[in-house]
C-alpha cells in the first residue's frame, strides 16, 4: 500500500539512497521518455544502482514504463516516464478579496484551480476557519480522483519568518501568526506538510518552474496586488535574506516629497506604482473597467497607467542595478495593464539601469501564480529526496 505520508530526512545510507533517487527522478522528469541506460549515462550512476533506484521508484508509483523503443542504436529499450497520478501537491494564496487554489500532479499539470471570495480583516479564527474549510473541499476533491496529497504551501502577502511564522501581514491584519500550526489544527492533522511563505517568493518559484522563462538562474517577481513584493531567485536559488524577510521592495523611496504609503512614511514604490497608485478600490471589476477604457483610448486613463509604469521603471532600475537579474516578471494586476504599462517603465528602465539588458514580461501564470508557486515549493521538496513511502 502507498501512504500519503512524507519520510523524514533519512540518515547515514539511507540518505545516499534518497539523495540517489531524487537524482533519478529529476532526470526522467527532465528528460522523459528515457531509459535505465540514459539515466545512468546522464547521472554518472552504475547500471545496476540505477535499475534498483528504478524499480524502487516505480514501487512508489513515481516512475512508469512505457514500453520499448527501437529508434535508437542498439538494444531496443524499454522507456521511462513520470507517474506520479496516486499523488497530488497543493498550494493556497491568501489575499486581500480572494483565497486561490491549485492541485497539481506530479509533473505540474493542474488538477484543480479555484478562486474564492475571503473578507481581509476579520477576526482572524474566522480567517483561518474560512481558508481551512476551502483547503477541505481541495483534498475531498483529490480524494475522488483517488490522489494522495503530498503537502500545501500556503502563501501571504507579509512577513513570513524562516520557521514559516507570519510576522506581519498587515493588508490581511495578521501579526505574529503560527498560520501553519493553526490550519493544521483546523484540518485535524491532515497527514501531509503545511508550509507557509511569502507570496512574492512563491510566485517566484511558479515562474521559475512553469513560466515562460522556466529555468531562469536571476529572476525577480514582482507582484501587482495591494501591496509591491518582490521574490528573488538568484545563481538558482530563492533568496530569502536573514530572517526571511527579503524582497521588500515596496517599501524603497523613490521621491520624498511623494504621496502617504500605508507604512508611515512617503514615496515609497508601492505608494506611487502600486495598483492603489491607479484604483480607488482594489479589486478585479476596477482593474477591467480600467483595461477596457485605455483599450477604448481613453487619454486620461492611458496617462494614469504610464505615470505608473514610469514610477515602476524606477524601481525595476534599482532592481536591475542591485542585483542584475536576466528577467523581471510582472505579476498581478498588472498583468493586463501591461500593454500600457510596459512601454513607460522600459523608457524609465533604460534611462537609469546600468545593465540595460534585463527583460521585462508580464506574467503568463495568471492570478494564481503564488498559488501554483505553494504547489511548485511541495514538488521541489519531492525532487529534493522527501518521497512518499511505501508500507
């Protein structure tokens, strides 16, 4: 019988073994259809390592074969691919307005993608039984395609500390929060790992997994939500800073004399670029109406979008001169603002960027990137070797 259940970070032999099998299963990943032979050529493993790390994967249901091959020199030989279809991986978004929800499979196709309506402010057991309750009707539905969740990850506009504390998340009232702690209460210990992080940082990884830059080494997220965040992938990486409070960028100066930001202080990016900078009210009917009236030519909205941009473009250029990514993504939003948007912040861009090569493209993942970024951090730590058990 396979197990929901994650096995814990092996020790000693054991570890070599786990560490073995998270590299033979990143391979098939990235190089299915493939055979034992591939794998060991492509890896540096002995044959006959590799033929136990497969037999062992496709126990687990990890790993499929598909029959044989004979367009090759040689031996025809039987190919390899992902299963992966007992399991599932979840990520969750909570925002300001709304709670989104990805499943996917193990090989990033969606399972499920839902967006519900969630009232920011309220007290916050309320908030925690309203996102437990969604997380629920997720799981029941894998449960009916006979998946096994492997973990969620749960993402936060805030301050997210490096044991996955919400510190502060001031646009949804949450201080000092042990979100992943209370969540797990309210679903009853489900049997699977809760995360939280940032979600700037999540979307980030969403990018640099599913997006159109997909394996990108220096990518910076921006989100386009109430709030200004950036997540920061760098040489590979997430880098989350010292207390994992990194990619604050909303919060930079960029005119002393500019408008009040909900920080305290004024002309902060998030202040003068950030979607409140060009709506009233936040919200998905506001930013169409928007849309459809710079679509329709309106003069006044299109310079209202450009005066965003512009002020963006500054913040992209302390960005690219800080830390030199080789793409900006553009999230939010400020997605579909970006026909407008876009052409004001480049001028801006190239005006005060040293390194003026940096690329700016607006999100291709939706409004669920931070979403599908929570399912992308479950699925990292299935590659990095946490595999579900066999019993």
């Amino acid at each position: 019988m396979i197990t929901s259940n994650i096995d814990p970070q092996p020790a000693d032999f054991a570890d070599v073994r786990a560490t073995n099998l998270s590299v033979v299963l990143r391979f098939v990943r990235d190089h299915a259809p493939c055979s034992r032979a591939d794998i060991a050529a492509g890896t540096g493993l002995n044959k006959a390592t590799v033929s136990s790390l497969v037999a062992d994967l496709i126990e687990r249901r990890l790993v499929r074969e598909i029959g044989l091959t004979e367009n090759r020199v040689g031996r025809p030989a039987i190919m390899l691919m992902l299963d992966g279809a007992p399991y599932a991986a979840i990520g969750v978004e909570i925002n300001v307005g709304y709670v989104s929800a990805v499943a996917v499979g193990l090989g990033g196709e969606r399972l499920l993608s839902w967006r519900r309506a969630f009232e920011a402010g309220q007290h916050v057991g309320e908030g925690i039984a309203a996102v437990a309750a969604i997380i629920r009707r997720v799981v029941a539905r894998m449960a009916k395609q006979n998946r096994q969740v492997l973990g969620l990850t749960v993402a936060v506009p805030g301050l997210i500390d490096a044991q996955g504390a919400v510190r502060l998340a001031p646009n949804l009232g949450w201080r000092d929060l042990d979100l992943g702690g209370d969540l797990a209460k309210a679903l009853r210990d489900p049997g699977f790992p809760i995360q939280v992080d940032n979600d700037a940082n999540l979307a980030a990884l969403a990018e640099q997994r599913f997006g159109e830059h997909a394996g990108a080494t220096d990518l910076v997220y921006l989100t386009g939500e109430i709030g200004v965040g950036a997540g920061v992938i760098m040489d590979g990486a997430l880098r989350r800073g010292a207390l994992g409070f990194s990619g604050e960028i909303g919060h930079i100066q960029l005119d002393a004399s500019g408008p009040a930001c909900r920080c305290g202080r004024v002309g902060c990016l998030e202040a003068m670029a950030g979607i409140g900078a060009l709506l009233d009210t936040v919200s998905g009917a506001e930013v169409e109406e928007i849309e459809r009236l710079a679509g329709a030519g309106d003069a006044a909205t299109i310079a209202r979008i450009e005066s965003v941009g512009s002020n963006l473009g500054k913040g992209v250029a302390i960005v690219a001169n800080l830390l030199n990514p080789s793409v900006v993504v553009l999230g939010g939003f400020y997605v579909p603002l970006a026909p407008w948007l876009l052409p004001a912040l480049e001028t801006e861009l190239r005006a005060r960027a040293i390194a003026p090569e940096v690329t700016v493209v607006a999100s291709s993942l939706g409004l669920d990137a931070a979403a599908l970024g929570g399912a992308a951090r479950v699925l990292d730590s299935v590659d990095s070797g946490r595999l579900p058990s066999v019993t």
